[in-house]
C-alpha cells in the first residue's frame, strides 16, 4: 500500500494510525487546546505542518529507510511507550519525557533535522521576539523542553536564564 509514497511517510501512516484508535489525535492535542483558550487573541505557530513535512522529505531516502525499519520494529510497543510518555507529561517529569522520546533516536541526522535545528530556530526567534515590547506565550512540544540541546539549553547557551512552570 506504501510503494507509491516515501518511506517517511510510511514510517509517519504506520507510527499514526494505532495512536489514533487510542484516541490520539490533534482534536484532544495540547495545541488545540491552547488555540480554544486564545479567546480571539492573534495567534501563530512557530512552523505549519507542511513545512515540518517538508522535513522528513528533505531527508536522504538512506535515513528515511533506517526511521522506516525502525519504525516497523517498534510497532509492537509503540501503544505502551506512548502511555509512558504521557504519564510523564501528566506527571511533569520533563526529563523522563525527554528521555522516553528521544532515546531511541538512533539515526543522528534525524534527531539534527527534527529537534536539534528546530531547537536552535525557536531560540533564535525568542531571542529576538524578546527585544520587542509586550508579553508572547510560547509553546512547543514536550520533547523539545528537556535534555540536551532542548530549547531552554540553547537559550542558556545565548546568556537567557529560563524557569520551569509546573
């Protein structure tokens, strides 16, 4: 059913739709949930979906394959892995949740082109939305919050000091 379609986007369709029978889906997701609570406020996204796509596509079909097979290999336990993960997010156990998403990242370009670079993009942007007046809320996912190379460490990096709010 995949021949026609990148590996990427197998690995995406094979890892998604068992997650979506669990009631996974962006309809119950956090972004959501703080667009509904904007209450007319302007509101953006750091990225659209078509350019986070855009990433996966831009990878060597060498790495798609690897995130493809590796994706294949933990279908078995995805269900599980994910229920621990939000534990952690519930419980606010931001390094527990760093560690159960990005663990088994064992393709480095991969975890580069997904959190590592994105990570250095959003700081660059709160770097310079903070020379500008006014009060910006700003949200990314749990993966990107914890560990090293997460947003707050690269904000560090560039002399920000950052709070965690439970």
């Amino acid at each position: 059913a995949f021949d026609a379609y990148d590996p990427w986007y197998a690995a995406i369709a094979l890892s998604t739709v068992p997650l979506m029978r669990e009631g996974f889906g962006t309809m119950n997701g956090a972004e959501t949930l703080l667009i509904a609570h904007a209450q007319g406020k302007p509101h953006t996204g750091l990225e659209t979906a078509e350019w986070q796509l855009s990433l996966f596509d831009g990878l060597p079909r060498e790495t798609q394959l690897t995130y493809l097979s590796e994706v294949i290999e933990g279908l078995p336990e995805i269900q599980k892995d994910v229920f621990a993960m939000v534990n952690a997010w519930k419980s606010g156990k931001a390094n527990t949740l760093a560690a159960l998403m990005n663990e088994d990242e064992s393709v480095p370009m991969l975890r580069q082109v997904l959190l590592v670079d994105r990570n250095i993009t959003w700081a660059k942007w709160i770097t310079e939305r903070l020379e500008k007046p006014g009060t910006v809320f700003v949200a990314v996912g749990a993966g990107h919050l914890a560990g090293p190379d997460s947003v707050q460490d690269v904000l560090a990096k560039a002399g920000f000091k950052t709070k965690r709010v439970q």
